[in-house]
C-alpha cells in the first residue's frame, strides 16, 4: 500500500498538542478543523489568537494551509495542515464583507447554518423547510463563490442543499454526514444523513460528501463495526461515483457537557431543544475509529475491500484537494 | 372634540428638537421610535447613549416612557412619551438573554424581523415564507412574552404574522401597516400591506394593527387623499372592529440616500435587492401629512367622518394603551 495524503474534512476537538501527535501517529496529512459555531466576530478572532499560539508552540506537527499547496508541502514534511472552518455564518454576522475578512484570516469553508434556521438557510433541524433564503441566503453564496470560500452543507436541511446546489456557481461540500438510504432513519441522530437524492446532485455539480464513523449517524449505532463502514463507504461509490466520496470524521474529544450544550443551544436557547444524555453527554467513539491515529486500519480495511489503489488515494484524500483547488482561490485571482 | 391622548405607534427620523416640536404642535402625547434595525447590540447602546443625551437636552419636551403610567404622566405634563422599539432582531444577535437586558434599557416593542429572513422569522420580502421558525423562533416569542416585549409583526411574513399570532400567548402588534383589502396589490410597497385574514387574527388575539399614510402603502400612491385615508381606516373599523385599529404612521425625515440604502440592504447585501428611486430617495409625504404636526387635521377629518368621541379616542391611543398594558411587564411581576 502506497502513503496517500489522507484528509480528514471535519475534526473538533478541543486542539491541544496530544491531539497533534495523534494526528501524527495516524499519518493524517490535512485536518478541517472548526473555529466557529455560534461565536460570534469578535469571539471567534480570539480563537485564530489561540491557534496562532498552538502554531507557535507546535510547529513541529502542524500549520496553517491557505492552498493546497500548502496542504501538500506541509504534509510532505511530515507534519499536518490544518484548514479553517466555520460550521455557521454567526461568526460573519450579516455582513457580507466580513467574509472577505475572515478569508484574509485563512477561513476556507464555511457551513451556511448548524441545525436551526438563521438569516442565510435553513437548518435540518426545522420542520418548514424554507432552503436558502431569497436575499440574504443567496447574496452570502455568491459571495463565497468570489471570494474563495468553500461552501459546506453537513447540518443543512434538504431544500438548503438542493436550493444551494443549485445556485452556487462553484462545488460545495458535505463535510460529514452519511447516506441516510445506507444508515436508515432510525439513527439516533436521523436529521442529519443525506438522501439520496441531494448526494447525487451534489455530485453531479462536482461535490464531495465526507463519511464519518459518529455512532450516533451510523448504521447500527453504537455497535457498528468497521466491515459495515467500509461497507457505507463502498455503497456511496456506487451510488455517486469515487470522484464524490471522502471522508470527513466529525472526531472530537476533550469536551465536558457544557460544550455539547453550547453546540445544541448556543446562545438562542435556554435549553437543548434535543435530549442531552446527561450520564454520557459526549459521544463515544467506536473501538475502531477511537481517534485519528486509528486511520491506517480503516485504510488497510478499504485496502482489503478491494478499492485499488488509485480509488484509494481519491477516497482518503485526493477529492477534497480537488475540491479545494476549485473553490479556495477568488473568482478575480489566483 | 375633547383632548385624546394621541399614541404615534412607529416613527422613524433623526431624532432631532425640531421632531420633538413637531410632536408638541401636533399634540402627539407617545411615539414609539425605532433604536434599532440592523445595528448590533454594541451599535444599539451607543444609539441608546444618545437618546440619552437627548432626553437631557430636551427635557421640556419629551421623557423616556416604561408603561402606561409613565406615558399618562409625560403627555399630561404636556410632553411626548418616548416608547423605545427595535424594527428587527439583529441587536439581540441570537442571544435570548438579552431580551431582558434590553428591556431593562427600556425597550418594549421588538419586530421580529426587517422585511428578509433571519433566525426567528421569515420577512415579507422573502418569496419561500417559512414563518415563524422552530426553535429560535418560538424560544425568542416565549422569551418576549415573559419579559414583557410587545412583539411587532408589521415587516414580517404573512405566515410569520399567522404563527406567531397564534403561538404568542399575549396579544400582538402591527405597529404600521395597511390593509392590501382596501389599498389594493398593485401599492408601490406591495409585500407590505396585510392580509385581511392576518388583521381579524390578530384582532381576535386581542391585537391592534397601527395605519399609516406612507404614500407607498396607500390606496393612490402619492395622489391619495385625507379623506381615502379616512375611508381606510372606517373600512378596517368595520372589517375587524374598533378595538384593534390605530395610528403608526411610519414617518421619517432628516436623512438622506445612505439611510435607505441601510434600511433596505443592512450589511447583508451589496446592494438594495429592490430599486431605489435614486432621483426621489426618500419618501414623499402626503399634503395632508407632511409632519406629525399634521395630527390635528386627520383628527378632525375623522371625527367629521362620523366617529364618535369614544371611539376616536380608542382609535388615536386607547387602543395602544391597552395593548401596552398587557405586553409591557414581565410575567412574573407587575
């Protein structure tokens, strides 16, 4: 088996150096990690203040990629390149110059909404599906199409995938969620997989879906065993097409309760509008995928699957470059 | 004709001594000014701070109001009662405590959203009208019930005006709208007029629904008369009863073209998504209303239509004090 640059399309654990070297030990080349969900500006430039420090102190195992030839040199070096994302627009605050701003900052892909409605889209937690809104919603996707910003739909409803599908001049993402047909809709968290129908629009128009082994989106649950992950894996390349397929973890450790809170409420609740399970609040992590460093056996088991090698190195990481070779550069640039 | 206590329920200018005379020649004893549209919460203090300052400087001629009584007493010294309001919800940046936090600054009526969508609602502008949203929407609806924010529904979707009529368990406002029955679909502001439907709801919940003579609301445009101004409002008299019909003449001056431009297009957009007459900006008021100094001729007008002196006295402020009273105060207190 040849060393594919692997890239994982979503992480967000609390960022530390321990979660650098797991990153290390499992030879992840690229990790989308999150900086902001309901922060708003101001909060979320404290946290680039933050990993301008992890930058600093970890240089050794991680930087900062604006391109994806950073992306390639610094995973050529042996160490991982992290790229910037928000999984909401709260941080850009209805202004759609602040997205501009925040590239500058080194934000490459943006989700349009977490769960709930909000000015841009709805979210795949309402029950009125309204999709991407008429002005707002529209303006903020031709903006992220000028200015170089890959547009993210996970926690989007289904007419806000297909509506900004549609609209956006450039591919987007599905960083992470599985295909709801693959998984069923009794998983736990039965909002969040996508049909069938939005992955083969998203790959027709040149997009990537990231697959993740969240329990709570897998087939199975808790007790999902690694053959039936790479059973969905294989699946999705059937039903779109191994130029469409990835896979984006959605790992994270390193939280207590409050943080599962905070993603469910942010700061418009009083409450979780979704249970919390207040005796094992944070999620656990399959036996087989405990943390990054478990990559190499997913790979070996895709490996022995049958996926040659150049589907292999498509799946673990060359649809995203790809991907972000298309949208992370501005219209009028380089 | 006794003297009634006469409640303006929405201005809009530059609040400027001059505006405040106006009111005392016009014998206008409440206004319900707007603080806020697309400000943030920051942006909202400081033009807090400077209301502030006006109510120092101007103190002979108006006062902050915080219930009914405060405005019995200002406008009985002679004065006009300052009632403070948002047009949407952008100042409380989607975090439902600071409903309390600015009705502790004296803030009583808050739209729920400009004309667009944002997280609570969908706005009359949008052309896939979701209405009131599931969990956002709802939590910030309860929130103002129980702090004690009239909520205004008058930008607001027509779904958005239904749900939330419906949902609210105080009776809501249309602080300035007209009805499109009577002034008809092809009025220049054609999403912003309400259905009939939308006014006996609202007037069933125990709501009122303020009339106005923006020329782009009115039957006629800019060639309407006071006496068309006086059938409008005999006509939702007789449609959904004189309990629930008042004044909120949505009267603005003092700016220029930059303000229209914010009105329309906040920082969202790069540009108004509808046209801005660039030759004639700012609206044009009818002869017959040129200021609210005018109040004294519509009263006379109406009165002279056959009203008589309760009901008119219902209609110019009765009905807002009213409907004040309910909404004003938290739940959990007096």
């Amino acid at each position: 088996m040849s060393e594919h640059l692997v890239v994982d399309c979503l992480e967000y654990s609390a960022p530390t150096r321990e979660r650098f070297l797991e990153w290390q030990r499992g030879r992840v080349g690229c990790v989308h990690v999150t900086i902001s969900v309901w922060e708003t500006a101001r909060e979320t430039l404290s946290v680039l203040g933050k990993w301008n420090d992890l930058f600093a102190e970890n240089a050794d195992l991680i930087d900062l990629a604006r391109t994806v030839d950073d992306i390639r040199r610094i995973s050529s070096e042996g160490r991982t390149a992290v790229v910037f994302g928000f999984q909401n627009t709260t941080a850009l605050e209805d202004d759609i110059r602040l997205v501009q701003v925040f590239h500058d900052l080194g934000v490459r892909i943006i989700q349009l909404t977490y769960n709930t409605q909000n000015s841009i889209a709805a979210g795949c937690w309402e029950d009125d599906d309204s999709g991407l809104s008429t002005h707002v919603g529209r303006g903020f996707v031709r903006e992220m199409n000028d200015v170089g910003v890959l547009i993210d739909l996970s926690h989007c409803s289904e007419r806000t995938c297909l509506e900004t599908i549609e609209y956006s001049e450039r591919p987007v993402a599905i960083t992470h969620a599985n295909p709801i047909e693959f998984v069923g809709s009794d998983v736990e968290l039965n909002r969040r997989p996508k049909s069938t129908e939005v992955l083969k629009r998203l790959a027709e128009s040149g997009g990537v879906v990231g697959l993740s082994p969240y329990v709570r989106m897998l087939k199975g649950g808790k007790s999902a065993t690694l053959q039936s992950f790479v059973d969905m894996t294989l699946w999705t390349i059937d039903t779109i097409g191994v130029d469409h397929v990835a896979f984006g973890t959605d790992f994270y450790t390193g939280y207590d309760v409050s943080m599962v809170e905070w993603w469910r409420a942010g700061r418009w609740g009083r409450r979780s509008p979704v249970p919390i399970d207040y005796d094992a609040p944070v999620v656990e992590w399959p036996d087989w995928f405990d943390s990054p460093e478990a990559f190499p056996q997913v790979i070996s088991a895709l490996s022995d699957s049958g996926l040659d090698d150049a589907r292999l190195g498509q799946i673990l990481g060359g649809n995203w470059l790809r991907l972000f070779g298309q949208t992370f550069s501005p219209t009028n640039g380089s």
